[in-house]
C-alpha cells in the first residue's frame, strides 16, 4: 500500500484533479484507488491518482467501499455525493461533502480568523476585501485569456468595466452584509447579460431548475468551484460556518465566500460559450477544470483565505 508521506507530497494548492464519476464501483485494488465500469466484454479499472487529486464527485449509481474512503482520506481528498453531472437531483437538496478527518488540522489559520469574527464591522471589512479580490481576479484572468478573448470577453470592454467600476464603488459604501449582498447580485446579473449578449443569448433568465442550456453548465461549473472552495477550507483548518457573507442564509456558509472568488472570472463566461456551442457536460466540465489549472485557482483561494486570516484582525 501506499505510504503516507507519498500520498501527501503534493500540496492540495498544487492538485490538478477533480474527478466527476458515475455509474461505477470505487475501490482499493493492489495499493491504488480504482474505479470499475462495465465495458461490453469484460470489467474494466481505471486508476484514480489520489496524490494529485482535491475532489472525486460520486454521480447517480455510484457505490464505494469503506478501504477506497480510507486511502481517499489518507490522501486529504474531499469526497462528494452529488445527483446527475455533479449537481443535487433536486434544487432543494444541497451537494453533501464527506471531508478527511485529522486530528492534526493546523491551527493558526482558524485562530487567525477567529480574531477578526466575532467583530461585525471586520467581519465585513474581509467580505469586501473578499469582493475586490474577485474583481482583481476577473481582470487579470479576462485581460490574458486568448479563448475567452477569441469569444469577445475582454476586460477593457466598456460594458464590462463599467459593471466592474459600479460594483467597486458599491462595495466601499455598503454599510451592512446585506447590502453587499444585493450589490453582489447585481453584479451578476450585469455579467449575465454581458454573457449573454456576447454569444447571443439574449433570452437568457437565470433558472436553477433548468436542465438545458447555459443554467444548466452554470450549476455545474459551480458545483466544481464549491469543491475547491471546501478542499480549501478543509486543508486550512477552517470550518465553513464561520462565514463572512453568506453564512445567515446559505447553509454552505465560506464555502460559498471562497467558490465566489473564481465563479464570475472561470465558469460564467464559459457556461455560456459551451452553451452556444452545443457542449456536451463532459467538454464543460474539462474546459473547466482546464480553467482552474491555468487560472490557478486553487491557489488563489488559499493565499485569499490565507491573507484575510492573516490580516482580517488588523482591517
């Protein structure tokens, strides 16, 4: 089997993967985490390269055997149950995350955070801080992205810098969590219609329910952000309670803080390009995940949550 120290060499803001699998049996076979499926002569294995992996979601007729979940925690990989192409069944039900335990979470990040929580007006200091970050983000990724300026989103763009220019100055004069929200709301909505206007959606009305069009990849391709977002908080020690936006009415609480950093600048605009291009959910999800790698996500969400941890007492 495996060792430890081996599993472990990759540090989680390095991962490459994340794994979306149905219709297959999860195993530990000969020292390594396989997955099963029935091909049309014979049973066929697939390696699951654990070292290099944040999140394996376990889709619709999907089973697992206690040994996999053992090597699958050792390895610090976040476990997902989640219904059809790695979104909840019904829109009332949430994705449900099995998380690695340890007893050995490190501590300084929690305690950081915890300096600054229980304070309502620094509490919101880090949401905005949280919120210029994503617009930081959104710019850098817009401004050097040759696909996604090959299909007309550039971050220099009139219409784009205007949304991203109102919402900063919104974000310095909300006086309360509430008040961002709304200002949030808006701003994605704004770039809802850039989107849509771009690839000639014009009829486009954001519906969670939607099983077709781009609602349907934007579901998904957040599903995949908030699986990021739970590996980061889990390797940092954090729990997702401790929110600084959504924590009142989402049940994902930091989660959704953390996902938020990276949705706008990585799944939006591509939700509706592989819309109009007829993406299968597979192609979304690799040009997704493709994001992630290049954009550096991951990274980006730790040295965030990292920052804020670090700074939030001091805002």
């Amino acid at each position: 089997m495996e060792q430890l120290d081996n599993l472990k060499a990759i540090l989680h803001s390095k991962r490459a993967n994340i794994f979306y699998i149905e219709k297959c049996r999860v195993m530990q076979k000969g020292g390594r985490v396989v997955y099963l499926t029935d091909g049309r002569k014979e049973k066929q294995y697939w390696n699951i390269p654990i070292a290099n992996t944040t999140v394996i979601l376990l889709g619709i007729g999907t089973s697992i055997t206690q040994a996999a979940v053992q090597m699958l925690a050792s390895a610090g990989v976040l476990i997902g149950f989640s219904g059809n192409g790695g979104t909840p069944l019904l829109s009332a039900n949430e994705i449900e995350w099995l998380s690695p335990q340890s007893e050995y979470r490190p501590t300084e990040y929690i305690q950081g955070w915890m300096k600054f929580w229980f304070q309502e007006e620094k509490r919101l200091k880090v949401a905005k801080h949280f919120q210029q970050f994503r617009i930081e983000y959104l710019q850098k990724v817009w401004s050097t992205d040759r696909d996604l300026q090959n299909e007309g989103f550039y971050s220099d763009d009139m219409d784009i810098k205007q949304a991203l220019e109102r919402f900063s100055v919104k974000i310095e004069k909300c006086s309360s969590v509430t008040d961002l929200l709304l200002s949030e709301a808006q701003l994605t909505k704004s770039l809802y219609k850039i989107a849509a206007n771009r690839t000639k959606k014009t009829d486009f009305i954001r519906n969670f329910d939607s099983v077709g069009d781009a609602n349907a990849f934007l579901n998904h391709g957040n599903y995949l952000a908030y699986g990021l977002a739970a590996t980061t908080l889990w390797v940092l020690g954090i729990p997702h309670g401790f929110a600084v936006m959504h924590g009142k009415t989402r049940r994902g609480a930091l989660v959704f803080d953390v996902a938020d950093l990276v949705k706008d600048a990585l799944i939006l605009p591509w939700a509706f390009i592989c819309a109009k291009d007829g993406s299968t959910e597979q192609e979304f999800r690799q040009q997704c995940l493709q994001n992630f790698t290049q954009h550096k996500a991951l990274d980006f969400m730790f040295e965030t949550v990292k920052k804020m941890s670090k700074d939030g007492e001091k805002l």
